[in-house]
C-alpha cells in the first residue's frame, strides 16, 4: 500500500497502474483514466487480493474447518458457504 498525498492505493498492480498514470510523461504507458479522488478521498484499487475468488474460497474453506467451540461451527459454516456462494461461485 502507497500513500502519495491525499491518495492510498493498494495492491501492487494497481500501484503500479496509479504511478505510471501520476508520475510518467507518455513513455512507459498511455494516459489511462485513472483520476484521484477528492481532498482526503482514498482511492483502493484492487484487482488482486482480496478479491481474488481462490484467495476468499482458501479463506473460508479454512474458517469452516477451524476449531471452534460446536455451537459456533454451524454458524461459522453457514458464513462461509454463503460468502463462497457470492463471490466465489459467480466466479
């Protein structure tokens, strides 16, 4: 995560993206329409992690297997399927 101003951008593709649009004069790459936000606005840019459908399906394939006290798990099943179910599976 970078911090340039009033801008924070994460993840490092976009990063990359965010100082190639700020900081080159047209060599390395063509105007893009990557635009900061207003004073104080932060500017997540996230096309990898976590958003990344394996990343979310890893994480909760692994809540539903914690130990966890057995009136928890249902809960902490049911969770997990139903945030797979939206992101994961679209996928």
């Amino acid at each position: 995560m970078i911090t340039d101003g009033d801008i924070t951008v994460a993840e490092s593709g976009a990063i990359i993206e965010y100082l190639v649009e700020r900081y080159d004069d047209g060599r390395l790459a063509p105007r893009s329409a990557l635009r900061s936000g207003s004073a104080g606005a932060t500017v997540a840019l996230r096309r990898g992690i976590g958003h990344d459908p394996l990343l979310i399906k890893l994480i909760c394939d692994q809540v539903a297997k914690a130990p966890m006290p057995f009136f928890a798990r249902p809960v902490a099943r049911a969770i997990s399927a139903k945030v797979q179910a939206m992101t994961v599976e679209p996928n």
